[in-house]
C-alpha cells in the first residue's frame, strides 16, 4: 500500500511539473477573467457553444473512440510517401498580388491589399505537447519561421495544439505586429512575453477596425478549447475579414450549426470561405464538420468560393488522409462554386477561377518528387 501512495505522488508530482512548462500557456485571471466572466457566452465557470455540443456523439464513450483510434490498423491514414509541396519565397511577393499559401493542416498565409495575413501556424512538425508524437507527414513540413516576412495580422481561432503552436509562435514573436484572438487566448500571449499593446483580445460578435479599409467582425463556432486538463477558459471562433476589395470568411474548427446561415445573411456573401474539412468522424460530429456538412456551410456562407482546410498533415482521426479532399471535390463538381485545392506551399491566388490539380489522387511515386 505505502509503495503504491509513493507511486500516486511521485506520478502527481510529475504530471504537475508536465503541465507548468511554458507551452502551455496560462489561465485568465485578474481583469481579464473579469472580462470574460461578463461575457454572455461564459456560464457556470466556462464558455458555452449557442447549442447543446456533446464533445462525443450519442452512442460513443472516450474509451470506444481511443480504442478505435489506437488499434485502428488503417494504413491509409498516413500517405505512403512523401507529399508533393513547393516552397514559395514569400519575401519577394508582388505586393499588388493577393495570393494565399497553404503549410497543410488550418496554417496559411495570406497578401491581401498589401497585407500580410497569418492564421493559426503550426511549423514545429508536431500537433502536441510531445513533440515526438502527432508528426507532421513527410513533405508537409516545408515551411519555418524564418520563412515569414513580418506579419501585419496574426488570426488564431482557438487554443488547441494543432492551431496554436508555442514553438512557433515564441519564434515568429519579432515578426508579429499585431495578434486577433478571442478571449482568454491572450492569456497565453501575455505568459510568452508578448506586448498587450499587439493583442486584440475578442467575443463573438464584436466588430472592429484594424486600419482603414480592414474590418474584422468575430463570430461563432461551434467547438471547445484548452491546452491542458480544463476545458473551454479561452474562447474558439471565426472572422469576418472585410478588406478594401476583398469579403473573407476565416473559419475555425467548427462542427455544423444554424450560426453559419445567421453569418451569411449578416455578412455575405463572401469571395472566400475557409473551413476546416478534416479529422473529422462520426463519434465526434458535433465539434467537426463532415464533408456534407463542409458543404452545406459553404452555401450557408453564400460564398462564391471554398478553401478547406483542416486536412493533409496530421493524424488526429480514423479516416483515409486524403478523404476529406476525395469528399468536398466530389460534393462540390457541378454546383456552381469554385474549389481552392492548392498544394501545400504553392502560391495562388484569391482572385480569378485558377483549376487545380488533385494532387492528392497521385500515385505513391509520384508523392516521393
């Protein structure tokens, strides 16, 4: 019994120490708890989805979904070979041109009347806390910090791992001018050495200028959040970016809901939706959307066309690793909306209809280029 105590503690005392290490960043407190206990989206000590969000469909228990995950023998959610990528130089980009550079996974980057955008970057080759596990695939990791020019806008939707990534935001942190996220994720920023005076820290539905000619309006998602043992202390979401010429959905993880349909009679229609279409699966249907629902979003959004994202990079579900492209491409042939499918690191562009390769179709030694 004395021996088994020892154990506990020793194991206590080792889990505390995990959790106190800087990428993990730090809870609200002071005003911003304040803040953020005022917020009519905050309940009962935690933010609240406007629908009822089960983090589990009904039917499935954690320890069915880690079963599945762990003993899944699925060799097809990994590709056999390297991915094809390009690398971009991003420091000499016609400053007239908008472009859009997809790193895999829900990290891009994006000119926009001469701005330079980032969302959610993850260059470390790893989705969490341990950097040996949830690597990135082979040829999906191109790209680094040094790679950046200087950000203007940094967008984090929420504060999971696979979207905010301590060791690539401590290494773009002399590039970054200014940093939109929702409230407590600013938390985070302040406990890595950030300048409050670079963090606009938002709720859902509140409308602000960045400079003239870009507004942003933060609206609802539907997920959850948290880097460590408590859950949902910082607050998900998506943007509404209006720039001089250009109308951009910029969405977070979301599981489908009626908010998209409120978002694009309120601000559509949109030249662009970016939504997550990936890691996706039946037990977890709420917090992720499938393809279907990806779609649907979209002609909710009222948007002329999609980027999805959200896929091509990690494992962190049980289907195929090209499947969520499969899917939306199939949905979406014939419809009337354009489909953005670049390949990772190659630069295209937000305007015009430019027809993309599925590259995710090729063969296993042609992913090995």
């Amino acid at each position: 019994m004395i021996v088994a105590i020892v154990i506990m503690v020793v194991f206590a005392v080792l889990v505390y120490a995990f959790l106190r290490q800087p990428q993990f960043g730090k809870l609200s407190s002071g005003k911003r708890l304040e803040t953020i206990r005022k917020s009519p989206n905050y309940k009962n000590g935690a933010f609240q989805n406007l629908n009822h969000t089960p983090s589990l469909t009904e039917g499935a228990s954690f320890f069915s979904v880690m079963k599945e995950f762990i003993f899944n023998k699925n060799e097809a959610k990994k590709p056999q070979g390297m991915l094809p990528s390009v690398k971009t130089d991003l420091f000499h980009l016609n400053p007239a041109e908008d472009t859009l550079v997809w790193f895999g996974h829900s990290s891009y980057f994006m000119q926009v009347d001469g701005r330079k955008i980032l969302v959610d970057p993850v260059f470390s080759g790893s989705a969490s806390p341990i950097s040996f596990t949830t690597k990135a695939f082979e040829g999906s990791d191109r790209y680094t910090a040094q790679d950046m020019p200087e950000i203007d806008y940094l967008f984090i939707s929420h504060d999971h791992w696979d979207h905010l990534d301590y060791k690539t935001i401590m290494e773009l942190k002399p590039k970054i001018k200014t940093i939109i996220c929702g409230l407590g994720t600013g938390a985070h920023f302040e406990h890595w050495g950030f300048d409050t005076g670079k963090i606009i820290e938002k709720d859902w539905n509140e409308s602000f200028q960045l400079e003239e000619g870009f507004q942003v309006h933060t609206v609802p998602a539907r997920h959850f959040s948290g880097r460590g043992l408590t859950r949902n202390k910082a607050l998900w979401l998506s943007y509404v970016l209006q720039t001089p010429k250009s109308r951009l959905f910029i969405g977070g993880d979301s599981g489908y809901g009626s908010h998209f349909a409120k978002i694009g009679k309120q601000f559509g229609p949109f030249d662009l939706a970016i939504l997550e279409n990936g890691q996706y699966d039946k037990s977890w249907k709420y917090i992720h959307m499938m393809p279907e629902e990806v779609f649907q979003a979209a002609k909710d959004l009222n948007a002329k066309k999609l980027f999805p994202v959200h896929s091509s990079k990690f494992v962190l579900a049980n289907h195929n690793w090209n499947e969520p492209l499969i899917k939306i491409s199939a949905l979406i042939e014939g419809t009337g909306m354009f489909l953005m499918t670049p390949k990772i690191g190659e630069k295209t562009y937000l305007k015009g209809n430019l027809e993309f390769p599925k590259w995710w179709e090729f063969p296993n030694e042609i992913l090995t280029e």
